[in-house]
C-alpha cells in the first residue's frame, strides 16, 4: 500500500503536509511517496492511493476530510467518498491532455534517481554536438520562456563560438503572474530539467550550468538542490559538467535574460546592450545558452523519442505542445499542457469551466503581466504564437489569467504602468520615468481631467515606451494598457457603463 | 535569527567570497543569518570581495528582498499580482493592518492556480480568506 502525496508548492499552500502528519499518526507503517503535482489545481491537496486494484485519487483533500477519509477506507481505495476521483488519468481535465513535457510530473516520487532513467541523455552521449542541435532544430522547439525564439538556432550560435569555457544558464525566474509551470516541474519532476541541462550542455560544449531561481519559490529551491545532491551522488553530474543553483532577489526583471546575466554575475540586475549576444559573449563574457525552463525540459522528450515525435504535435510553425496555465478567476484552474492550436473559448469554457465566482468572464491577459487583454470578441483565437500575434497579443509562457465582470480595466491599466515603474531597471528612459508618467496620465483620465488630451498624451507615451525601450519591459508595457482602453473605453469613463445584466 | 555579529558576519562573507560572482550568494547568506544586512558592514563586503562600496550598495538596495533592518518576528507578503487581484487579494491587504508584523508586497508566488497567495516567513498559503489570515497570524 503506497499513498502519493504533493510536495508541490501549492499542494503544500493547502495543507498537504498536514493531511500528510494525520495520515502517518493512524498509519505510521505506510509507504509515502512525494510526488509532484498533477496540475489538476482545483483538486488540490489530490492524494493518491495505491493498491492492488490500482492507483486511485481523492480530491481536493483538507485536513477535515481525513476522519470521514479513513471511515470510507481511503487506505484500501475505498470508493464510497464524496472525494473520490477514481483514476486520476481518467479524468476528463486529465485525458484531453498531451503530456510530453511533463509526463512524469506528479506520477512517480519526484526525488527517486531510481525511478528517473536518464534515457535521453544515454542516447545524447551517443550523438555528436551538431547531431543533438539538429534534433532540437528539427523538433520545432521555441523558446518557452515567452521569446519563442527557436531554440536550435540559439545552441547553433553558442556551438559555432569557439571558447575554452562555456555556461548553460536555466532561466528560472518565473515573475510572470499567472505563470508556474517552472515550479512545478522543477518540484515534480527535477530530473527532467537536469537531464535537460545536461543535454543542453554535451550540445553545445558547456562544462558548468546555473539555474538561477527566483527567491519567492524557497519550496522549489529546497527540491532541486536536493535533486541534484542525488544527481551527484547517482554519478550523474560532476563529469565535466556541473550544476548550480543560484538565487534570484525579488527582482522582476531578473527575468530578461541580459538582467539576469548581470545579476548573475552579482550585480545590480541592469539590462545589457545587445549586441553582443549572449550566446556570443554571455556569463561572465562567454558563450552561454541560456533558456527557460519548460525549454530545457522538452529536450528529453524530443532526444529519446525524436524530433518528428514532438514536432508532430502542435499547429503551424508553433510546434509540439504549450503548457497552458490557466489561472486567476477562473472554476478549474490548472496546469494542461495541449498540443498548440486548441482555442481560448475551448479553454476557457469547455476544460476552465467559466469563472469561480460564476460570473461572466470579461477577460483574460495572457502572457504575463506584459501581455495584452483580450476582449470576449476574441476569444475564438487559436493559441498559437502566430494567431495570438495577428490579434495583437502575446502567448509568451502560456499563462491565463481570467478575470469577472467585476474588473476594472482602467486600475488594470493602471497597475500595467505602476509594476512597471517598480520592476524598471532604470537603465532606458521611456521605462523608467514613462511608466511614472503613465501611471499619472491614467490617473487624470480616471478622474476626467483634461481627458481628451490626457487620452492623446497616453497613446503618445505609449508609442515611445513601445518603440524606444531597451527591452520587453518597457516595450510591452504599452500592450496590457492600450488593449484595455481599446476594448474596455466604458471603465476609463470614456462611455457610459454598461447596465449589469 | 541572531542578532547582528560583526564576527560571525564575516565568517559568512569569507566562506562564499570566491565563488563566481559572489555578491548575491553573500548578501542572502547574512540575510538568512541575521534577517537583513547591516549597513555599517558594507565597506567589509566591499572589501573581502574586491568591490567598491558603491558597488555592494548598489546592489544592496536594486534588489527588494534586502533589508537594511532587522524585520519583525513575523514577516507577511501578500501577492499583489493579477491573479491573485483577480481572487480579491487586495481585501487581504486591506485587512491586515498592524504594526506587529513586517508586511512587504511580493508580486507572484507561483501559487496562481489556487489564489489568493500569501507567505508567512518561508511558507506559502493558498485560497486565503480574511478570516483564514485572522486564524494563521494568531
């Protein structure tokens, strides 16, 4: 008898841990296994139940439910409970899924260098470097990190780069809001990353990877320090490759990668010029591949089944799958990963299930906090980079956050121009002192002063932000703000409201 | 947490000071010892890593995690980011106004799927309420 429970970060948020301490008090002889997290939020804590009739789920479990849990015969899969899922892969949230990148995530003990076979990686050290980038070149693979810049290319430039040292730097510093598939498959299933990494590096001649986490997931920091101690110990790292993890420091913009560089280097997280790449000249001024996480976790699928495997998936040039997180407002919320191409409609109605509050949506932003809000009108876009750039948005890492009718999209507006001004570098000067100016603008439109001209002056501002920023921050900024006064003029005051239903 | 060690601080500084890049993974070490870094050690960083002192203070106050004060006992961030905003995170915030807790904005803790997120010290909550904060700070 073998019960899964969580160690994921969320699963924990909700009382994992003690479901796990009331369990182990009534039966201390019982197998526990942490695994990572389904991704099926809504039912978390989900435990796990395995016995000889197979592996069975309860859902979501708090600490009160464990009385009535035991009465049921939770231990033996007992199935009279209000709780009870059956087979977690039978679910219908479960089922329409195409999990690739995180098939392992949440199904075995996340720790266990056991159970994680390192196949890929067999098969890497039997290719040459150029023969491992053309299978990521031939996959289709983009960055995931919200770039989507195609990842062959980029391990190309960095193998073409003669040098005597060479880095691998994992992108993770997950600021996005409504982004968390970084944490959970770095808690669920760190092997994957590693083994990632470690591909990444035969690629492209690396000897010395840093994965560099943002200090808000001291959870996830935890795991994969500890996954790769084992990864030490397993033999797997420490021959001509090794691995570091390194924190971050609530810096949003430690998530662009020349920031991160810098920081990286133990410096103020300030963007770089570009040129050079950082593939040319990088961390510490060599040749580093630096990439996203969920990246980096794809390489082992597309090395033991193939690039044609992967690239098979997916709809246009936005090949293989996108792990969509749909979040915020929203009945289920959760991690699905889906070949590229379904649509926002279908994801936000048919597997979202509407809003949690029951009301009706207004919007989603997608993309993170630097991605455009989309009006209903546009909800029959295809998720792929392509569709979603001709409606004027931006899939970026996949995130989804939904919002009620209860939102108001000037303060979200608003709130656009202020995390901007937090979060600024301070290096350029549309993002710096334009994200202050704007917060003022939309502040006066709010408060009808001089609005016309305050509306010309914002769209003025936006202009120059967009097209004289040094990076995506200040550059994209300009997207969550102008699409809200583009589709939503009634909550700037600029129409009258309409009557609530 | 211990109080402010100029000794001891420098043990730490010292044991990290030649790793690549050194600056950050000392500035977290004394923080997670002493719960801030104490401003008058700045020309000590500076020196054990061969910095200017500008450099250390730069990058002292660039990053919102430093502090240059010790917190209180309990330390509370509140996620300020869209979804949680769109769970009514800032009712949380609304809520809890008190002097003896060290509260700091964070935005997102990766707990997106199950908002409002809040972090008390070094865990993090889920679906917070009003009253589900009442019941954890007390």
């Amino acid at each position: 008898m073998k019960i899964y429970i969580p160690h994921d970060t969320s699963s924990l948020s909700l009382g994992a841990d003690e479901v796990l301490a009331a369990i182990t008090a009534k039966y201390p002889d019982i197998e526990i296994i942490r695994n990572g997290s389904r991704g099926l939020y809504w039912l978390e804590s989900l435990i796990e139940v395995e016995t000889d009739k197979g592996r069975v789920g309860y859902g979501p479990v708090s600490i009160d439910d464990i009385p009535s849990l035991f009465e049921a015969g939770f231990p033996e899969g007992g199935s009279m409970h209000p709780l009870y899922l059956g087979k977690v892969e039978e679910l219908e949230a479960f089922k329409r899924q195409n999990r690739l990148t995180f098939a392992n995530c949440g199904v075995s003990d996340a720790l266990s260098t056991e159970d994680y076979k390192f196949e890929a990686l067999e098969k890497a050290l039997k290719l040459s470097p150029q023969d491992i980038v053309n299978a990521v070149k031939d996959s289709g693979l983009r960055g995931r990190g919200g770039a989507a810049f195609p990842t062959g290319i980029k391990w190309q430039t960095v193998l073409d780069t003669k040098s005597e040292k060479k880095y691998i730097v994992c992108n993770a510093d997950e600021g996005d809001s409504g982004t968390f598939a970084d944490r959970m498959i770095m808690e669920g299933d760190p092997y994957c990353l590693i083994e990632g990494m470690m591909i990444a590096a035969r690629a492209v001649e690396a000897s010395q990877g840093y994965i560099y986490l943002r200090s808000e997931y001291p959870n996830t920091a935890k795991i994969l320090q500890q996954a790769i101690d084992n990864a030490y110990e397993a033999g797997h790292l420490g021959k001509g490759f090794d691995l570091e993890i390194r924190m971050g420091a609530g810096s949003y913009i430690c998530g662009e990668e020349t920031a991160l560089l810098e920081s990286l280097e133990g410096k103020r997280g300030m963007i770089r010029y570009r040129p050079p790449l950082p593939a040319i000249e990088g961390l510490f001024g060599k040749p580093t591949a630096l990439n996203n996480v969920i990246t980096l976790a794809s390489i082992p699928f597309i090395l033991a089944q193939g690039a044609k495997a992967y690239q098979n998936h997916g709809a246009g040039k936005s090949k293989g799958t996108l792990t969509i997180q749909l979040c915020g407002n929203v009945k289920y919320p959760g991690l699905y990963e889906m070949d590229f191409g379904v649509s926002l409609k279908e994801l936000l109605y048919g597997i979202g299930g509407g809003t949690a509050t029951g009301r009706p949506i207004k919007t989603v932003q997608c993309g993170g906090p630097l991605g455009a809000y989309l009006h209903e009108s546009q909800f029959d876009t295809p998720m792929t980079y392509e569709d979603f750039a001709k409606a004027g948005a931006m899939l970026g890492h996949g995130g989804v956050v939904v919002f009620d009718d209860s939102v108001d999209m000037a303060q979200q507006a608003r709130y656009a121009m202020e995390f901007c001004s937090i979060e600024s570098c301070g290096k350029c000067t549309p993002c710096r002192i334009g994200s202050t100016r704007g917060v003022e603008v939309i502040d006066k439109i709010i408060s009808n002063v001089e609005r016309d001209q305050n509306l010309e002056l914002l769209e003025d501002l936006c202009e120059v932000m967009t097209d004289g920023s040094l990076c995506a921050m200040g550059g994209l900024t300009p997207a969550p703000v102008l699409s809200a006064l583009k589709y939503f003029p009634e909550d700037f005051g600029l129409l009258p409201k309409k009557k609530a239903a | 947490m211990t109080n402010w060690n100029a000794e001891a601080a420098q043990k730490i500084v010292q044991g990290k000071a030649n790793l690549p890049g050194a600056l950050l993974p000392v500035l977290h070490a004394l923080q997670a010892e002493f719960g801030y870094i104490n401003p008058d050690f700045v020309p000590e960083i500076a020196k054990a890593l061969n910095l200017s002192r500008a450099d250390v203070h730069g990058v002292l106050s660039f990053y919102h995690d430093f502090r240059d004060k010790p917190p209180s006992e309990r330390v509370i961030k509140i996620c300020r980011a869209e979804a949680c905003q769109a769970m009514g995170a800032s009712k949380l915030e609304d809520h809890i106004k008190r002097s003896d807790v060290t509260l700091e904005p964070v935005y997102c803790l990766g707990n997106c799927a199950c908002g409002p997120a809040v972090m008390i010290d070094d865990k993090t909550y889920g679906r917070v309420t009003p009253e589900k904060l009442e019941e954890l700070l007390s």
